[in-house]
C-alpha cells in the first residue's frame, strides 16, 4: 500500500481525495497549534526543538531532534526530509526519510501528530466543525472525521455516518465539500423509486451494481437497513483497484456499526448543540450569500431569526431554509428566485404555502 521507508512518498493507492491545493501549513493534532510555512521567496528552512529551527516544535515527551528535519520547496510543493534524528518521521504511521506534503496527511515527529492543510482541507475541516462541533473537546473528533473523510477517498475503508434522521443530505454535503460537486453522487435504496436527481433528492437506483456504475469516479451512498440485494457483489466490485468509488453507509445507530471496520463518524443532534444554532445558521447563510452571488448582508436577521424558529431541525434543514429565503429575497419574482435555486416554480411555491415567511413573495 505504501512505498518502502526512506522513499520519497505519498500514498500510492488511486486516490479520489479532491483536496490538492498547495500545502500553507502543518497544525498539531486535536489542537489549533499552527505552524505556518514560509512564503516566497523563502525556499526552505529547518524544523525541530532548537530555538534556531525557523519551524520550533514543543514536544512534551522529549522525542522531537534539536533540529530534526528541514523543509525543502521544490517544483511548487514542500519536500520535509529527515536529518538523521533518533526518532525520525512518519507518514500516516510509517517510517520515511522524506515527505511529500499533500493536504490531510499526517506527519509523526517525536511524539508530536502535525496534520499538513491548505486553504481547502483548512474549509473542510471548518465545514466538519459545523456538522460536529465547535467546543474544544470535539476538535479530535473533528480530526478523527477528516482522517476518515481522507482514507475513504483513498477506497482503504468504507465512511460511516452515524446519527438521528435521514443522514444522505449530510453524506451529499460531505461529498461536495471533499470530492466536489462535479462528481456523481449516487445513492441506491431499493424502498425509493429509481430518479434522475432533483433539488429534493439525489439520483437513486434500486440495484447495487447499477448504481455502483452510476457512481464511478464519485461516491455510492448506502443505508444500513436499506441494502440491496446485490450489495455483496457491489462489496466484491469495490475491491477492485480500479473501482474509483467512495463508498458511504448511514447508520442510524451505533450497533448498526459494528458490522463495518470503519469508525464512524456520529453526527449529534441539533438538540445537543443549542448554543450553537446562531453560528450554524450564520455559516450556513454565509454559503448562500457565496454560492447566490449576493452582497455581504444579503441575509438580514429577521431571516436569521425566521430559521432559527421554523427550519432548525435538522442540519439539511438550516442549508435548505437559508439557501431558499436568500434566492427569494434576492429575486424579483418565484420563478426568478426557482431559477436561481434549480428548481420548478411550483415546487418553491409549495414550500412557500407551507410556511410564513418573513417577507411577501411576488408570485
């Protein structure tokens, strides 16, 4: 699976990890300790305990060299090579003399864990935070989340999610924010009628190895009491090397679990994170305003207010509920606010019917 220690490495399995912008820093693990890489037109510098090293790791136990290895960049990419230290370096647990830092890998210096980010594995990891939480004792868990999230798209396990409610909104959201949106998502329940996908919902497939075809380059979205028949073969395929699946299985509880050797990752309850409803809404408005183009306050507080009270359910609910009244109060009409949405007049219209919103909706 991985290239022989003193190799210069990556991980050499095919890899569907979406994530490959430049590396800017390396961040101690389960912990906001960052160590940001310099900027051009420094090209390298050296990485240890001493006072002298440009990057000084603390290390409790004592492991880390004074000065333990040097960063070096080259073609665009930072190389971090080994200087003969007692106690080396490891990538994702195994030994080597050099590093190529890629965005997620985690690097084993003494008896420190550093986790290589970018500007995009840096969103990613805000986006886990928003589904798991922001309290200091949920930063491992988050980092647990994004070890899994980056060994599913490597097809080394399969991800699990775990938690209250319909999970595959939420898998979907993992999958643009790690895969992107260009890829196919594809879930198969076989109790759902097979579909093209729509605003509602994502392209479904009553049979296992249809929909792992469907899915090929992208992510094959299951649930744990909805398998289909064939899912051992759909199991049997994904072996295959060139099988480029990632494959996602929602759990509704933890025993459901067991049968799979992933970790999952359980997503709590908005019930649980009361004190933190505001800054979810926030950041979920900060996303519309993004992806709709609108002006910086394009999402007043009487709106935040309305989803707070009204659509604060669920995490898909909140996406839903901000996306849709920033398209409507930012529109000049439905159908216009629809088109932005991607979806038929009518069906905006019956969301609209169903609730009071905080603003009158030219038809």
């Amino acid at each position: 699976m991985m290239s022989g220690a003193g190799a210069s490495t990556r991980t050499d399995v095919p890899s569907d990890w979406g994530i490959d912008d430049h590396v800017v820093r390396l961040r101690e693990w389960g912990g906001d300790t960052n160590l940001v890489l310099p900027a051009p037109p420094v090209a390298a510098c050296t990485v240890g305990a001493a006072h002298t090293c440009a990057l000084r790791l603390h290390d409790p136990s004592g492991r880390v060299s004074r000065v333990h290895a040097c960063l070096v960049h080259d073609q665009n990419r930072w190389l971090l090579r080994d200087l003969g230290s007692k106690n080396g370096m490891r990538l994702d647990g195994a030994r080597r003399a050099q590093i190529i830092l890629e965005p997620g890998i985690e690097i084993g210096i003494g008896g420190l864990t550093l986790i290589a980010e970018s500007g995009r594995s840096i969103a990613l990891r805000g986006f886990f935070a928003r589904l798991l939480g922001w309290r200091g004792d949920r930063i491992e868990v988050v980092d647990h989340a994004l070890r899994s999230i980056r060994m599913a798209a490597t097809r080394r396990i399969e991800l699990v999610l775990c938690g209250d409610g319909d999970l595959v909104p939420i898998a979907q959201s993992i999958h643009h924010h790690a895969l992107g949106e260009g890829r196919p998502f594809i879930v198969c329940d076989p109790r759902r009628r097979e579909g093209k996908a729509t605003v509602r919902a994502a392209e479904n497939y009553e049979s296992g190895m249809q929909a792992l075809a469907a899915a090929r380059g992208g992510t094959l979205c299951v649930r744990t009491r909805r398998f289909p028949r064939d899912f051992d073969q759909v199991i049997a395929a994904l072996r295959d090397p060139d099988m480029r699946v990632q494959l996602v299985v929602c759990a509704d509880s933890p025993e459901e679990c067991k049968a799979h050797l992933a970790v999952p990752i359980t997503v709590p309850p908005l019930t649980d994170r009361t004190a933190e409803i505001d800054r979810i809404i926030t950041e979920y408005a900060e996303e519309a305003i993004a992806r709709l183009g609108l002006p910086r306050n394009g999402f007043p507080g009487v709106d935040r207010a309305w989803v707070r009270e009204h659509a604060a359910s669920s995490l898909p609910e909140i996406e839903k509920g901000t996306l849709r009244l920033a398209a409507l109060r930012h529109s000049p009409n439905l159908t216009h606010a629809a088109a932005r949405l991607g979806m038929a007049p009518v069906s905006l219209s019956r969301w609209i019917d169903r609730r009071q919103l905080p603003m009158a909706v030219v038809p």
